[in-house]
C-alpha cells in the first residue's frame, strides 16, 4: 500500500518542462489534421506531396503540420534529392494514437 501512495505522490510532482512537453503533445493530438497525418505515417514514411494528395489537403498545410509535430519530436524525416520523407518518430505516442482510435471505434 505505501509503495502505491509513494508512486501517486511522485506522479504529481512533474517539473515545468515535462507538463509543457505533455501539453503539446496532447495538442498536436487534439487536431483532425495532425490525426490524420499521424496515422498516415504510423504505417510507412510520405513526402509533403503524397501527404498532401492521400489526405486532400494543402502542401503549405501539410508542411505548417509537420513542422510543428517534427519540433514536438513526433515525426522525423530524411531528404532524397529535393524531396523530404517524412516518418514516425515516437512509438509511444503512435501507440497512444492507435489506442485513441480504437477507443473511439469499439461498440
């Protein structure tokens, strides 16, 4: 029982970067498109133009999204040529993700 409490006790004292860190990556997951874009590349590496095609969405949008979730160190990318791939950086948020959807889809 005290080991519970212990662990409780610890939990809520996080330091002012962590809470920041946690925030935004709750933020980078409250938005449609950074969702879609998240799930797209939970199964394989995109560039900006197929990003933008398969969603339907802006290439300037997909870009803006992807630079904010590559500063929150939720995706990567690697340049070929001119061309940027862009790929799934933590596994731990993808698996937040993924749970999140299946949440939001069982009956």
């Amino acid at each position: 029982m005290d080991e519970k409490i212990t662990n409780v006790e610890n939990s809520q004292h996080l330091d002012d970067e962590t809470l920041f860190v946690v925030s935004q990556t709750f933020k980078a997951l409250s938005d449609p498109t950074r969702i879609r874009i998240l799930n797209l590349l939970c199964a394989d590496e995109h560039s900006v133009n197929d990003i933008a095609e398969i969603l339907d969405l802006g290439q300037s949008t997909v870009s803006h999204q992807l630079r904010f979730l590559k500063n929150l160190r939720l995706v990567k990318f690697r340049r070929e040529g001119t061309t940027l791939y862009y790929s799934k950086d933590d596994d731990h948020i993808m698996n937040l993700l993924k749970q999140a959807i299946e949440h939001a889809t069982h009956n």
